[in-house]
C-alpha cells in the first residue's frame, strides 16, 4: 500500500483481538474472535486496538457489572484520560483522509455502540441468575467519554457498530451478517456515482 494512499482503519474493542481480557466466564472465543477479523482484513482494513478500560480500572478478578455499575466519576474520569491518549492517533487519521470506523462490543456496559447492559438495582455480591439484565439501546460508558472526546476536538462522529457478544444469548450468524451488512454499505457509499462496475455502461443500448 503506498505511504501516502488513503486508508482503511478499524479501532476495534480490546477484547475483540484479546478474548482474555474479559470477565470470569465472559470468552466465547479462545484469543481473538475470527470472524471481526476476517471481515476486516477481507476488506483491507488497518486493524487498530483500542485500550480495554476496565481490564486497566478493576484488573483481570473483576466481576460483571452493567452500565449503571460503571457510570462513576472516577470509571468516567479514567475513561477520559484513555480517551485523551487515543484521541491524537485517530484524528491523525482524520486529517491525513483515511476512513475510520469503530467497532465495538454491543452489550457492553463500557464499549456498547448500539446496545450496553442495564440493571438499575444491581450492587453488592455478583449473585444473579442467568440473563438477569436488561440490554437498552445508548452507548456503553468508554464510548461515551471517547465520542465526547473526539467531540471536544472537533472531530465527525465515527461511523460504529458493535459486535453482539454481550447480548445475553449470543447469535454468532446474526452478528456477522450485521458486520458484513454495516462494512459492505461502507464499500457502497464510496463508490462514486457512474463508477460502479456492477452497474454497467449507461451508454450502452
């Protein structure tokens, strides 16, 4: 790829290319999960991990938690200062023209994009039954502080979806057709008009 062509990049949820960093129980995928990755790299996309805050806030013995849960002051404060030191890197990719898109883990009480989790009343000891609570549709708390970062500095929403491991009851097929669904209207929206192939020669009778 030359140095100075336009590019493809991912900010990609840590857990996506580190399965490790979840909670006890919390992996469905040993390391990495294949399919984000093979979509991504199918499509020429530079893939770019994002920090896991709370892997770095509450360390690998962490319980669950759901959005309520994280939404403190020093979870958002610690948030920030991550966001803070990713935030240079993505608006020099901004600037220099390459597309960016985020992709994160939906169900998440930190890096939901469409969906996080949500249980007002949940604290104490982690003692709850199987699916016990509710997915609602708003950002996770990292994504917050992140998109009001790039916010602060100016910078466009980024274009975001999120990968549906933290749903409750995981549907491995739904998820990859909605990655491939949101990647392939990226391919479509930069196709110039008249320069798709698929569409033919217009002159022709």
């Amino acid at each position: 790829m030359e140095q100075d062509a336009p590019r493809k990049v991912a900010l990609i949820a840590n857990c996506l290319l580190n399965q490790n960093a979840k909670v006890c129980d919390g992996a469905r995928y040993r390391g990495l999960v294949n399919p984000v990755v093979e979509a991504l790299r199918s499509r020429g996309y530079l893939l770019v991990q994002l920090p896991c805050p709370e892997l770095a806030f509450a360390g690998v013995r962490r319980w669950w938690a759901v959005y309520e849960q994280y939404d403190t002051p020093a979870y958002r404060a610690h948030c920030r200062r991550l966001a803070q030191g990713i935030a240079p890197l993505i608006e020099q990719y901004l600037c220099r023209g390459d597309e960016v898109i985020l992709i994160g883990l939906d169900g998440s009480p930190s890096t939901g994009v469409r969906f996080t989790s949500s249980k007002p009343d949940w604290g104490g000891r982690p003692n709850r039954p199987e699916d016990d609570w509710e997915i609602v549709p708003r950002r996770g708390v990292w994504i917050e502080e992140l998109e009001a970062e790039l916010a602060r500095r100016g910078l466009p929403p980024l274009p975001a979806t999120g990968w549906a491991l933290d749903m409750g009851r995981f549907d491995e097929a739904g998820s990859r057709r909605d990655l491939e669904q949101f990647l392939d209207s990226r391919e479509a929206a930069a196709v110039p008009p008249g320069d798709d192939p698929a569409a033919g020669d217009p002159a022709a009778p």
